[in-house]
C-alpha cells in the first residue's frame, strides 16, 4: 500500500510540473547585423499569451563615439513586458545607474509561434564607450527555434 502511495504522489507531482511547463514557451532568434535573442513567453491554461519574460540579448552591433561595438543584456534582462489583445508587447527601461536606456517592441504572429519586432538601446556603457545606440534594429525568434 506504501508503494502505492508513493507512486500516485509521483505521478501527480509530474502531471503539475508538465502542467506548469507546458504554460512556458520558449522563443529563440537573430538581429539585424548578427545578434541574437531569446525569451520566454507565459501562457495562460486557456492558451492565451499574457506576458513576455527574459528578454535577453546578444552581440546586438552598436555606433559608439570610439567606434563600433556590441551591445547585451544576458547578466541582467528587463523585467517581464505584458502582451496585450493583439498579440503585441513594448517597454521603455533604464538601468539603475540611468546611463542606458532600452526599447524593446514586438508582435506575436502565426498562433504564437513567431515573433519580431524591434529593439533600440543608447547611452554610456563605460570603458570609452559613450554616446552609444544601436538604431532601430529589427529582430526575428521562433517558438522552439
């Protein structure tokens, strides 16, 4: 009976973990000039995205006053950005010591399986690199990719 017990506890352990799993979906792409990105995306049990989590970025190319360099936010992505009704989800953030700053927009598309949109990042990252933004830069992920 112990052993019973014990793997129905089991087993409805790994149902909730699937179930909470399967509520992540995880998104991975490039940018414009070679960079890449990867997020997570919240869903809710009645399949409907509501919140976009772990933007994180890498080797985004950028234009600084010294020359050309790249930009990333792999140590300390924004916090989680909500998408709305239509699929969509943007927000304007600063780091804590206000010398950069970061637009990320973009549009879930095709059931939630693509995304795009675009990314903006300027300021002052230290080390002579100052005055420094990317442009607009156009960014791609797919669901699993």
């Amino acid at each position: 009976m112990k052993r019973v017990a014990i793997g129905a506890g089991l087993i409805v352990t790994l149902a909730f973990a699937a179930a909470a799993f399967a509520n992540i979906r995880h998104y991975n792409g490039h940018t414009e000039g070679g960079g890449k990105v990867r997020f997570v995306t919240k869903v809710r049990e009645d399949g409907v995205t509501t919140k976009v989590k772990r933007f994180v970025f890498t080797r985004v190319p950028m234009q600084c006053d010294n020359g050309a360099s790249t930009v990333g936010d792999a140590g300390s992505p924004p916090p989680p950005m909500r998408v709305n009704g239509e699929h969509r989800f943007h927000e304007r953030f600063t780091s804590p010591n206000g010398h950069k700053h970061f637009a990320i927009r973009g549009r879930l598309r095709d059931d939630d399986q693509k995304a795009r949109g675009i990314l903006r990042v300027n300021g002052d990252f230290g080390g002579g690199a100052t005055s420094c933004h990317t442009g607009k830069t156009h960014w791609r992920a797919k669901h699993g990719g």
